[in-house]
C-alpha cells in the first residue's frame, strides 16, 4: 500500500459474518465460481453469493461431496442455481477442462481452494505441491477464465474470443440439474450490486513466513519446510492479485487478495491443534466474510490489486510481528512489490507453457 493511500476500512470487522457483508446487496443475473467450495469457508462463501441471487458454480476435486453441499445451500437459501464441476488445481488438464467449459460471462472468481503444510511431494512435472495447487493452477485457471470476467466486467471492452463464444448448457461440463442460465454483465451502477467482474483470492498471515524464493521455488537446494512452503504459496497469491489488477483493471476486472483469519477446518489437518494465544478464532461463516466482502460488495466498487484481512485492508509491517493478533492483519511489503508480481507473472506463465 502506498504510504500515500488511504487505507481502507469497512463499518465490518473480525466478527462480521458473510450473511453480514453481502445483506442488500442483488447478485441476481450474476455467475460466480468458488474453487475449493466443498469444504470450510468455500462453502459459506458460496452460500452467501448463493443466498444474494448468484447462480455458483462449485469448482471441487469431490463431485460427491460437492453435490451434497449444493443441496445444501439450495436448501438453506432457496436458490436452485447451484452447479457442481471437477477442478484438480494439481493438474493442468483439469484446469484447462473446467475453463474451455465455461460459456457465458463470469462475473465472480473466488480462488478459495487451498493445501496447507503438506508433507514434501511434487507434480508429475517436479513442481511443488503446495506451490502448484496454490498458486499455478489458480493462475491458469484465472488466465483461461479471462474472456469470460472480462465480458462480464467491461461493456466497452472487446471480447474474446472465449467470450465470444455462444452458450452452451452448463450440463455439458459436468454441472448436475438443467443447463445454467448464461447470465448478464448485469447494469453497472445498479444499487446493492457491483459493476465490475472480481476475481477474489483467498492468500493468509502465513504469507509473512517467507517471500517467493524464485531462484528455489520447488526447494530443490533448500530442506523441505512445510510451512515455509505454504507461505511461499501464499506471497504469490497476494502477487498474483496485484499483477492480475495491473493487466485486467483496464477489461472492468478487479482482483484483491485476502486472509480469511483463523478458523479451524479441514485445511489444517497436517498440522494439528494450533496454539495462538489471543487470536480471534472464527466461525466458517466469519472466516467467509472478507471473501464475500471483495466478491459483491458495494463498498468496495474499483478498488484493486490490495491485501484484505477482517473486513479491512491489511497495515504492512517492517517484519513479521511477534505477537500473533498483530501478525493476522499485516501484510509483507514484498507481497505488494509490483516488481515481484511481474516477476512471478512471467515465471508463472513459463513453468505453464512447459511440456
């Protein structure tokens, strides 16, 4: 954050809830996508896009599991519009499936999936895991959904040729239930409902464990650290927000990036029971709240390439506080670096573009 900017806040804090953030605002028309959303806070982010009129879609690698939780919300929110699609982050036929599937505009990207500090093991291609489930395949996946959020983000723009497309039934790419409506770019200026498409990605106060280390990005000279790791992984995704809003703001495209705060799911299973004395432990759907915050709200129409922590733009810090509240919503400065983010761009796109 420029120290010359205005920080952001919201009348929302560490106790707001998703159903709090998004109430009033209409997401009818409007498609939006969450990967990871059979689980945890992906699936009280997709309830409460669900629950303000969105038609969602379920990026999951369980279809089973993810089809129970779309009963689910469409059970607690009346919303019949809830699809269910594989995504395995980890493979890039996969990622390259779900995108060359989607028809239509998409309005919301929420890259909620995660793995955190999982043992040492790598891709088919040497990558690291965490690395590549964390960040890569929510880059690919970003950049093959671009023609759709730019259609959805910028009347002015010229599409793509992805945007171009006609629609096609939702069924096609393995969504269960009648084909999916195609949607709208919606009426930009509307009241309670945002005008820009917005790509959200969900990053964490562990990214002040490490920058991204490109000279050893898979820890092939380094010891495996599994949460140095996830930090890594988790500085690119707050580069990613940054280099993406640089690239896309110009289509009608905002990207932001955020850590949901400390809630205990299925996430930290390798890691067991955390001891963090005085941190605020929330609920799923507080852990939710930021996330649907950057995807829907009002409030935040045209604000881009920022790091997000309980509902407010997160204070940079000199080095990673000691105190663990103070570490909960401080962001590195090196995961803001416009430099780092180009950076990570172009390697980003070269380990893609690799055989």
């Amino acid at each position: 954050m420029d120290p010359k900017e205005t920080r952001i806040t919201t009348p929302f804090d560490v106790r707001s809830t998703a159903a709090e953030v998004i109430d009033g605002v209409d997401l009818s028309g409007r498609r939006a996508v969450v990967t990871g959303a059979a689980s945890g806070i992906g699936i009280e982010t997709a309830r409460a896009l669900a629950g303000a009129g969105a038609e969602v879609t379920l990026a999951v690698r369980n279809l089973d599991a993810g089809a129970r939780v779309a009963e689910d919300i469409t059970a607690t929110t009346g919303n019949k519009q809830l699809y269910v699609a594989h995504l395995d982050l980890a493979d890039r036929a996969s990622v390259a499936a779900f995108a060359d599937g989607w028809d239509g505009p998409l309005h919301i990207l929420v890259n909620n999936a995660g793995v955190m500090a999982l043992p040492e093991g790598r891709t088919p291609e040497g990558w690291d895991r965490q690395f590549t489930v964390n960040h890569l395949g929510h880059f690919a996946l970003a950049c093959g959904l671009h023609g759709a959020l730019a259609a959805a983000g910028s009347a002015t723009a010229a599409p793509s040729a992805a945007a171009a497309r006609p629609v096609r039934p939702a069924a096609s790419a393995g969504f269960p239930g009648s084909a999916g409506s195609a949607g709208s770019a919606g009426s930009p200026g509307t009241p309670g409902t945002p005008a820009s498409a917005r790509i959200v990605v969900v990053s964490s106060a562990a990214h002040l464990r490490s920058p991204v280390v490109f000279d050893d990005l898979h820890f092939d000279y380094r010891p495996y650290e599994p949460m140095l790791a996830y930090g890594q992984s988790k500085t690119a995704n707050v580069l990613f927000a940054v280099g993406a809003n640089a690239r896309w703001a110009g289509d009608g495209i905002v990207v932001n990036a955020l850590s949901p705060g400390g809630i205990r799911t299925n996430l930290q299973r390798h890691v067991g029971d955390i001891a963090a004395p005085g941190v605020v432990w929330k609920t799923p759907e507080q852990g939710a709240a930021t996330s649907v915050l950057l995807a829907a709200s009002p409030l935040l129409e045209g604000v881009g390439g920022r790091y997000f922590a309980d509902c407010a733009e997160a204070e940079p810090v000199s080095r990673r506080p000691e105190d663990l509240t103070a570490m909960m919503v401080g962001v590195a400065p090196y995961a803001l670096d416009p430099e780092g983010a180009d950076r990570l761009w172009a390697t980003s796109e070269r380990l893609l573009a690799a055989d």
